[in-house]
C-alpha cells in the first residue's frame, strides 16, 4: 500500500471543523493507504512557547478525539511527532539547505502574523515551519498527502526540498503527491471561520446540552430582528450547517419557512442542534470506551513503527551527507 502521512496540532480541543475538514477524511483513508497520523507538539510550540503549560493534556484530548472520531490504530499508525526524534534531525539537517527566500514567499506565513497578532511570532521556528513540515512528510517517504488548497504552496515547498536534496547527494526521497481535499468551510459561532484562534468553535467532545447551547448563541441573518421578520437562508450562519447535517429537501423546507417567516430562528437553531447531535452519537459512543490504556497503547505501538521507519531513511540521509562513515 502506498504511504499516506498528515497531522493535526494540539493547540485546543478538536472542533467540528477540524472533524468535518479533515479527520472524517482520515478516517475514510486509513484502510486505503499505509496511513501514519501524527500529533504536532513539535509545530505547536511555534505559537504557544511562551506558555505551553496545557500542552500535555491537550495532547492526551486530541488523541481521545481521533479515537473517537474512528481513527484507528490497528489500521493506522498514531503517535506524538516530539516521540519520533527523527522529526527534528530530518529538519535541522533540511534547514541546512533551505534557500531563505522559499521560506519568505509562502502565502500563509504572512497571513498567520497578520491574523495572529496576540503572539510574537518573529521567530525562526515560525519561519521555518514548513521546513519541519517537510521533514514530517519526507521522513516516511509518503507517496501521498491529503491537503486543503491553502496548503498547497507547504507541500510544493516540500517537493522542492526534496528536489534539492536529491540534487545536492543522492535521489534519497521521493517527491509526494497532493490528494486534495474539498472541503466546505465550516462557520464558526460568530459567522467567521470556525478556528481555535477566535474562541468561536463547537468542540467535538461537546454534549448534547454544549451543543444545545452553544447554537442558542450562533448568530443569524442580522436583518432578521423579529420573529415575523423573512429571512435570508444564503447570510445565515445557522444555514450553512443545515446543508451540512441535514438532507436537501430538509435543507430546501427550511429556507422556504425561513424566507416566509414560518420558523423563527429558536427554532431553527434547535433543529439544527437535533441534527448535530444525531450525528455526533457514534462518536460520543466510541468516546465512552476509550480508556487511558487505550491512549497509552495506541501511542506506544504507533511511535514504535514511526521510530522503525524513520530510522531507515535517516541512515540513508545520514550516509549520503557525510555524518556516517570514513
């Protein structure tokens, strides 16, 4: 089977855009590839190293949360990026090699210290963050990697690093394929993005009584003031996770009743609600039998194989730049 590789942050708990984005994704390729799933302690300290006091638990969450979500560690390989070593070597002997005006070009490495400015991000680890990036990918020689268009620009980088290195020693790494990932931007409570950075999420481990609540809170369409006021679906956040959890024609009735002032948006928001948890009940189910041995195992068996597999392509690596032998 052809190697897949992808990972996800701990920088909070998994929300249903995280889900929706991208885990559903993993989980649905897991038995199609040799898939290795990691958690990118090492990526988050680019943004929370002046306090990454909750690092440890939000690491645990996040792995009860990929369990939950149906990752599975008899099929795919789990483990913390920070327990695999061979992340950082790959990296640091990358960055050797590294032009810095590839790392100044990628598009989001502006638009992160434009959106991120409660942070100082002036940094080395933040710049060079698609450098170790591309050793998470290249590591394991992954053939594929699944990514949302935004990060395309990280894996080209990724292919060009490996071209250079190719170039410069010996063809040690073979350059990835992207498998692009359509996904639907998921809305946050406040109308934006749904993202950790803006506080506006609904968290995958949220009850059914968080998930009743937190959508009495969403924001609707702002030129809806009453409840006899028609609305317009189209502006209405609420909306947009209709036609994510609810089918068509439900989705078509209610922007009918909400064009027409039939439903107010209480409602609308409950049934919505409804939807969301219905959806959310095998994963609460999987959550309830997760146990810290679970965790514990699936993180030992998954950084064992990851430790393997690393270590032969960094014998290679190590070989063909001189730090091996006479």
């Amino acid at each position: 089977m052809e190697r897949l590789v992808s990972g996800i942050q701990p920088t909070g708990k998994m929300h249903l855009g995280n889900w929706l984005g991208a885990v559903q994704n993993w989980v649905r390729l897991q038995s199609q590839y040799d898939a290795f799933f990691f958690v990118a302690d090492l990526h988050s300290l680019t943004t929370i190293y002046q306090d990454p006091s909750q690092m440890a638990q939000a690491k645990y969450d996040l792995v009860v949360d990929l369990l939950s979500a149906g990752v599975d560690p008899k099929q795919a390989c789990i483990f913390f990026q920070s327990d695999v070593p061979a992340h950082s070597e790959l990296h640091l002997i990358f960055s050797m090699i590294t032009p810095l005006p590839w790392l100044e070009r990628v598009p989001t490495y502006k638009d992160k210290i434009d959106e991120i400015r409660d942070k100082d991000l002036n940094t080395y680890g933040f710049l060079g963050y698609p450098v170790l990036q591309a050793a998470d990918i290249l590591l394991y020689k992954a053939a594929v990697v699944p990514v949302g268009r935004d990060q395309l620009p990280h894996l080209e980088l990724t292919r060009e690093i490996a071209r250079r290195f190719n170039h410069l020693y010996q063809p040690v790494f073979p350059e990835p394929a992207d498998q692009i990932t359509e996904n639907q931007v998921v809305l946050g409570l406040d109308g934006r993005k749904m993202s950790k950075s803006y506080g506006n999420t609904i968290p995958l481990s949220a009850t059914a009584d968080d998930v009743n609540r937190l959508l009495k809170t969403m924001v609707t369409d702002p030129a809806r003031v009453r409840r006899t006021d028609p609305g317009t679906p189209e502006v209405c956040p609420v909306f947009s996770y209709h036609k994510i959890f609810n089918s068509p024609e439900r989705c078509d009735a209610v922007a009918s009743d909400c064009r027409t002032a039939a439903i107010g948006c209480i409602a609308c928001k409950q049934e919505c609600a409804d939807r969301i948890n219905e959806r959310l009940t095998p994963v609460r189910e999987r959550r309830a039998s997760i146990t810290q041995e679970t965790v514990t195992d699936a993180l030992a068996s998954g950084a064992d194989r990851a430790r393997a597999v690393a270590m032969q392509t960094m014998d290679a690596v190590k070989s063909v730049v001189g730090l091996t032998g006479s």
